[in-house]
C-alpha cells in the first residue's frame, strides 16, 4: 500500500494514514533498525494491558524506510489542548488519570529502569560527577515491577472528547512507580521549551504549576521523588549532551 496523507509529524517519525483505522508511523531514513524493533517489542508486550493506547499490528518497510503499523487514535495532544484551553488543572487532572491506569499494570518483560538510568551516565568524565557514585545511587533505589512509559508528558498523551490515549513506547520500562512520576516531573518540568513553539512564553510560565498540580493529583510529594530526580537530572548530561536545562 501507498502511504496515505501526513497526519503528524515528529522528531522521530512521520505519522501517516493507513488503511481505514489504522496509522503508519514511518520512522525517519537511518533511523536505527534496533530502536524500531524496541518500540515495536515495547508495543506488543503491553497489547492486552487495561489502559487506553493504540493497539499495534506489524513493522514494515516502506520507501527504505522502517515503520510500524497501529490503530489510528483520533485528537489532539494534551499539549495543544492546554495551550488552546489554557486549563493546567484539568490538564493535570487527564495525566494523572491516565498515568495512574498504567501504573497499576505489573511487567517484567522490558527493561529494569535502572538500566536505562545507568546506559545514560555521561561517559566523558567531568570534576562534578564520580560515575561509581552515581551507580551506587541508581543502586540504592527501590525495585519494582510497575509498567513506567519513560515518557510520560503531554506531548504523548492525545485528547479527543475527554478521553486520553498514551502513545510512544520507546522508553517503555519497569520500576518502582515513583520513578516514573519523577520522570514526568522532570520532563515537564526541567526541559527546555523550543524557541520556535508557538506560545512559548505561555508555556514557560506555567511548567512548575503544571508539575506541581500533577503530584497532588498522583497523590506523590516532592520529597518521595528527591532521589530518582536528582539522579534522573545527573544522567540527562548523557541522554541529551546538548539539551539546557531549565533548573532554576
């Protein structure tokens, strides 16, 4: 079949329609053959789980390009809704919803977020940062097997008519589930927001409001996720070697 009309763009891939209901989400050219299959791997082992995601079918190739076919899922992002409603507390209210369905889900099948955490060390060594420290931190966490996304934020939740599905399985991993409540913290947070993003400043003024009403609704305080956040924090410096990032 021939690729259908754009219906998104990402930094990854390109989403494009399929046959009726369905979505191609066609990674970019060089995109690594592993990182396809891992999302695709992520995808299949979280299927049958009771929280509301597009359910997916197949890898295929197409133009010399990877991709993976899934269920078309109708909305917009929770980003673009807030930034249009400019409703943060409702937009916490749909993330925690949502976040907690997932949480209750047990897997053992994906990788231990530890792992994850300890891929990401920065391996150019600075005065600031003792790498067997940081791996006796990662060490010293809790141990878990809830289902954490990795990516939790409302650029990967999409809103249609009141009802929220989470999308993008890449960073799929289990843990204790604080973890996964200190990442999206962190990555709603602490990342910087793109120069070019329409409404920026808007966005800038209410990150900290958004992250704060989101762990009243998860029931979390800061404190019970101090540790994964400073560690989280350490390790970005290899995740993302060019990102700034905005703590202040």
């Amino acid at each position: 079949m021939k690729c259908g009309k754009i219906i998104g763009v990402g930094n990854t891939a390109t989403v494009y329609e399929w046959e009726e209901g369905r979505v191609l989400k066609l990674f970019y050219e060089g995109y690594p053959k592993k990182s396809v299959e891992k999302e695709f791997y992520n995808a299949m082992a979280i299927k049958n789980m009771n929280f509301a995601k597009p359910k997916v079918y197949e890898i295929i190739s197409c133009k010399e390009r990877m991709g993976i076919i899934y269920d078309r899922v109708e909305g917009e992002s929770l980003l673009d809704w807030v930034m249009k409603t400019g409703d943060v507390q409702g937009c916490a209210a749909y993330m925690a919803k949502l976040h907690k369905a997932m949480l209750q889900n047990r897997i053992s099948n994906v990788p231990n977020y530890k792992e994850f955490l300890k891929s990401h060390i920065p391996k150019e060594p600075s005065v600031d940062l003792n790498k067997e420290e940081v791996l006796q931190r990662i060490d010293k966490l809790p141990d878990g097997n809830a289902l954490c996304h990795g990516d939790f934020h409302p650029g990967n939740i999409l809103i249609s008519n009141g009802h929220t599905v989470v999308i993008d399985f890449m960073n799929l991993c289990h843990g204790d589930f604080l973890y996964d409540v200190a990442r999206t913290v962190f990555l709603v947070e602490y990342t910087p927001v793109p120069v070019e993003l329409d409404h920026r400043e808007v966005l800038l003024g209410f990150k900290k409001i958004l992250a704060d009403l989101y762990l009243m609704q998860m029931n979390v305080t800061r404190e019970m996720i101090q540790d994964y956040l400073s560690v989280i924090i350490t390790v970005r410096k290899g995740e993302c070697p060019n990102e700034e990032l905005d703590i202040r």
